[in-house]
C-alpha cells in the first residue's frame, strides 16, 4: 500500500520525465529586413529542407518576425519575399 506522499513523489518523478524529454525536431526564427536594415512587416517567407526539398512557409507579423517550427535535422535555405521582390536568402 502507498501513502499519499509516496503517490506524489512517484507522479512528481513522471511528470518531470515528459518535461525534460528530448525532441528531434527544431524551429527556425527571425526578423526580415531590407537591404539598408529596414524591417519588412508581413513579408512572406519560405524555408527549404535542402536535403528533401520539402518547404513551409510563414508570413512576417507586423515586426518582421517569422517563426517555423516543426523542423527535422537538417540545412535549410530560408528566403523573404515582399510585394513581388525578393529580399535575402540566407541558410542555416
């Protein structure tokens, strides 16, 4: 029979194994900007598995920060796109 506090102890222990549990997937984050450092609000953006070819897109928020996640190992190409003109491309 357990008591209540070895109950606690016991789910406290499961509860800390989901929390520190080890993922292998990633996010990419950033801030679109222009070619003299402007911020480019509501920019869309499109990050490549270079590997799969594979992509997801996300639109810049009214600060020029995108956010992807959801991403396997891998190297990415990401590129900003604004109003018809491209504006970096950049690879991590």
């Amino acid at each position: 029979m357990t008591t209540p506090i070895l109950r606690f102890s016991l789910l406290g222990a499961m509860a800390i194994s989901l929390v520190y549990a080890q993922s292998d997937s990633g996010r990419i984050t950033g801030t679109v900007t222009d070619s003299t450092n402007s911020v480019v609000a509501h920019a869309g953006v499109t990050v490549t598995n270079e590997k799969t070819g594979q992509t997801r897109k996300a639109v810049a928020n009214d600060e020029g920060i995108y956010l992807v996640t959801q991403l396997g190992p891998s190297t990415y190409t990401i590129t900003a796109e604004a109003a018809g003109r491209r504006l970096r491309s950049s690879r991590e």
